[in-house]
C-alpha cells in the first residue's frame, strides 16, 4: 500500500508547480519578515507536514533516499487533501496525514519507531483540535499501529487528555484502533542504531541519541480547514535509547503539539526535553495571540530560544487566516506544504 | 513525626499576626487590581502552598478538620521556611513543603492519594527551576514516597524531562528516593471514595471523580528566594477513578507546573484535564511575560478561560520581585503565604 502511494505521490510531486520554497524557510538564527509568510485565504484549506529535523545534509543522503523522503512526505500531504479538498476538518486531515507516515519505515514513528534502552518500540502521539482546544495524548503505546488515532479516540472521548502505556493501548483497541504484534514496529535499521547506542555506552563513551541517528524522526502535521478550523498531530518513537520510561514532547499538549483557533497549530520536531522546558507549541500561540507577532515572527523567537537553551529542531505553523510557517535551527527538516490556492512544496534542506 | 509537625505548626499559626488575607483573594469571575497584590521585596522571600481547590464550605467541614487543614498548610510553609530563611533555594524549598504535604493523608498527593479505577494509587509530580527553566517530571509512580523527590531527581540528571511508570520508581530508587510498599499509599477514606464510584458507576449513574471528593486534592508550591529566583513543585493522585493510565495537569510542564525567572512560577489544582488544553501555569507567565500583565491579572484571565472551557480549579503565583497572587473559582482553596517581610497567611474559604 505504502509503495503504490509514494509512486502516486512521486508522480503528483513530479506533475506540481512548486512555488519558490526558499522563501518559507528561515535560515538557522535569523529571522523572516512577515512577507516571507504564505498570503492569507479565506475559505481555502492549508496543509503542512513534517518528519523529523536534524543533520540533514545532501552529502549524507543518496539521490535515491533523497527522493524516497520527498516521496514519502508527498504522500502525506496527498492523504491530508484528499481530507481536506472535499470539505473535511482539519482534524481529520492532520490525523489522516500522520497515519500515514506512522506506517512508513522512514519516519520514527509507528512502524520503524526507534529503540528504547530496553529495546522496545514505544510510541507517542497527540492530536488537538483548535476549535474548542480538545485534545487528546498518548505515550508509551506498544500495539497501536496508529498512535494518532488512539489519541483522536481520547479526544473524541473527552474524560481525559493524556492516555499511557497497555491500558492506553486497550483503551485504543476497545475504540476499533487496529492492534499489532510490538514486532510490527521493529525494523532492521533501528535496530542497528540501538545496538550501536548500546555498544557505545558499555564503552563508557559519553552517547546521546542524536550522535546515533543525527536526527529527531517526529512526524507531524498541522491544517487550517476551509471552514478555518486548525488542528494539529504528531507521532514519534522519541529518542534512541530512552529510558526508564521517557515522555518527550510530541504528546505533551503545550509543548510538541497545541492548535488554537485563535492564534495558529503547531507541530513540532526535535531535541523534547528542550522543547518542553520552552512550551514550544504553546508559547508561539502566545506570542501570536498576546504580542501579535506574525506565525514566522513568533516561530522563530521560539526556535532561537529553544537554541539558546542548548536544543535543536523545527516546528511547522498553520494560522486560522490560511497563512503557515516553518521554522528550524537545522540543517534539514522534511517538511511539505500544500494549499487549495495551488502551493505545493516538497524540501529537505535549509537552502531549499 | 507529622503530628508533632502540626502541632508546632499549629503554635506558629497561632501567635503569628496574620495580614487581611481577603486582599489578596480574588473572588471567583473576579479581576482584582494590581494594588491586592503583596508588594514588591528586594533580597527577601516568597512561599506559597496549596492544598486542592473545590467544593470546600464551613457548611461541610467540621470545626476540627477545618483546624487539621489549617495546620497542615502552615506545616507545609514552616517546612519551606526552614529552606528560605537560612538563605536556600526556592527549588529546595517548594521540593520541602510539597514532601511534607504527600505525607499527609489530609491532600490527594503522596500518602493519602486517591484511588484509581483498578484501585491502585498512581502519583504524579513536577518540579520546574525558574533560573534554568530545567525540569523534571513524573507520573504513575506506586512506590516512591515523595514524588516530588524523583521528579527532582530527573531534573538533577539532566538527560530526560518526564519519566513514567515503574522504570520512573527505579529510576527514583537508584537516585535515593525512600521506596514504600503501594499499601502504605493507600488511606480507608480513599478506599471509601474508590467504593463509592465504582458503585455509582455500576448504578449505570453518571459519575464524576468531583462528584465524590468534592475537591482536586492536588498539593502545590511556588517560591521565590532571596537571589531573586523562582521554582515550582505539584504533586498528586489525580483524580478518582481515573482509568487507562490517565496522567493529569500536575506532571505536565506548563500545564499544572511552571517557573520562569522572567515571569513568575505557578502550581496548579483543579480539573486537570481543562488545565493541560489551556496551558494554565504557562499561559499565566505568558501573560505577565508577554502581555504585561500583573500575577494577579494573568491568573485571573486565565482561571475565567479554564471556567468558560467548563473546568473548576486554582492557581497560586509568586513572581521574581516578591509579588504574589492566589486566584481560584471554586468555593475555597486550601492555601497559604509566608513571605521575609511578615506575611503570614493560612486560608479556605473564598471569603477569607
């Protein structure tokens, strides 16, 4: 299934006429005028999706992994407008295009999640809806294959926000969330990654996750309805490594992911625990709607802050007026945006 | 050792010369000027507790437990007065009252946690440094004394924010942090409580874990020491009944928890779940931070948000020049206010 939609979603990538994507994209540690910024619409739809942010370089990448990711990140966007152009909510349309890159081996969340220092595949989602700012949370999911749409059952639901571990996952399965043997998960490349964590910490060399795999592998999303709703998602498996029972950002609601009809939706990417500390997601909100900032003025402030704290990443930003930002201290975020005004963009790197 | 800590504290109370705490009471809906909060000190100290928000009335508290509760929240503040008027740190200091509340079987925290609805007692807790804004947190612990201790714990390591589970209890018990049997958690009036709802719900009744208790029994700190800096601490059992591994606002940095040194600190208690959607403890110093708004301003505004979004609850604020504020819509807030300058505040009811 992944691989007739990455071919349809190559051939719709291939057929676009991209808009110039330089434009959207901040370099690391400055910041964007406010013309930079997508125009606004009025009862048209944007979407925009990430998967993941780090040291991402073209002298790292093969031509033929370069195209897989754009790939990949296409498809996303196509399952978010097949949502979105027939007049579906943004919530829909978020949870539609990260399911879908929770079934991609690529990403680091559902099916190719990274290890934990026990070797487990442990899962983290969110999904909140700007409208009425429900929300729903999950963490430590091991069965779910869509995380996301466990957290959506937890929203819909309504007793609580934040959901975590078997219960959640039998709380998932009780609501119709398809179930998976945790093996499902586990895939070759992550388990070279762990071993390699692993191998080094016995050498008592000092490892973080990022000198493992280079990057933070969340996936997200984030769309303005056409009836100017916005919603945001993101899945992960967190860090290589974690342990004793890590929580990162992604389905901390405020900090990895928040959706606020009054002031944007984000969905963030990177180094959680600096993430958290900020309230990235939350605090662009804020400097939106409290200091009227612009969503790439206030992405960026918040981007340079969670820098200055010693952290890295990117977020991606969408606004009830249709406008949307990314932001990232990186050296490559995948990241696509597509609007029902024709902007159709797919990149990788921090000069694209 | 808890009695005898009452009752020293009790004799404190008793012949301390408390200031018209009705000043610093906003009542409920209520937006009190900037002239009710307690005035600005330069070199001294700061410390607030809270003990739960609720349906808490003299028509149903007998004289002895509204003297219990008294004692208790101005043992809470002796025990942080012992940190800051020897020159400690706010962080040692919300971590020393909120330890001596989680063993009081009096507050939903610690001993004496509610039950969940597989009748075990799961406790959360955080803790924030406003000087560094580092953080750490915990949740569904069931065998760590003082769950402020661990998530102090995981602020110390540094590597990860929010750790959950049993792996978080190991995690507290290589670091220290005294271990219990789960029983020692376990109190015959939650038992009582837990019996309740299970027979409400069986009943085929809506039943809410407010409906039993009345109250959020959550138990909080916020302080500012005499270098100007700030901390919070929350801890809790969350609510009644809670089911699928729940986690609530306490645990959630900037949701029930968070210090800025730029802003002010904030702890919690109420409907959890209205406080993780609207971001309470960060929104509230993202106000004063953003907005320019006074503690007391920003705690307002932000209570009325979480009671249009149809939750109940209270904050307590302490801000880097020794301002701070109380703000709650419920009927009394378990609360008290200590400060170098000779304030001395233990209250209940909303018209104290």
């Amino acid at each position: 299934m992944i691989l007739s939609l990455v071919a349809a979603a190559l051939a719709a990538a291939q057929t676009a006429a991209p808009q110039p994507f330089a434009d959207a994209v901040t370099p690391p540690g400055e910041t964007r005028a406010d013309t930079a910024e997508t125009p606004a619409t009025t009862g048209g739809w944007t979407l925009l999706v990430h998967g993941g942010a780090g040291t991402i370089r073209r002298d790292r990448i093969t031509a033929e992994q370069d195209a897989d990711y754009r790939a990949a990140i296409d498809a996303a966007l196509m399952a978010g407008r097949a949502v979105l152009a027939k007049g579906g909510s943004a919530l829909d349309a978020v949870q539609a295009a990260v399911e879908l890159m929770e079934d991609d081996p690529l990403f680091n969340a559902g099916r190719g999640a990274v290890f934990t220092h026990d070797r487990t595949n442990e899962l983290d989602a969110a999904i909140m809806d700007g409208r009425t700012r429900a929300a729903g949370a999950v963490a430590r999911l091991t069965t779910s294959r869509h995380p996301v749409a466990v957290a959506r059952a937890v929203l819909r639901d309504g007793r609580h926000v934040m959901l975590t571990g078997a219960d959640a996952d039998r709380f998932g399965a009780d609501r119709g969330v398809e179930q998976m043997d945790p093996a499902w998960f586990a895939t070759p490349h992550r388990r070279e990654q762990i071993d390699e964590f692993l191998r080094r910490e016995a050498g008592a060399k000092a490892v973080s996750s990022y000198d493992i795999d280079q990057k933070f592998g969340t996936v997200g999303a984030v769309a303005r309805d056409a009836r100017g709703h916005l919603a945001a998602a993101t899945s992960t498996g967190g860090l290589t490594g974690k342990r004793w029972g890590r929580i990162g950002d992604a389905p901390i609601i405020g900090a990895g992911t928040y959706a606020d009809d009054r002031a944007c939706a984000v969905s963030a990417t990177g180094a959680g625990e600096y993430f958290i500390r900020v309230g990235v997601a939350h605090e662009i909100c804020a400097r939106v709607r409290l200091a009227g900032e612009s969503l790439q003025q206030a992405a960026d402030a918040v981007m340079a802050e969670v820098l200055a704290l010693g952290g890295s990443g990117g977020v991606i930003v969408a606004g009830p007026d249709g406008r949307s930002a990314f932001s990232f201290n990186t050296e490559g975020m995948y990241r696509g945006r597509l609007t029902s005004d024709g902007v159709h963009e797919v990149a990788i790197y921090n000069d694209e």
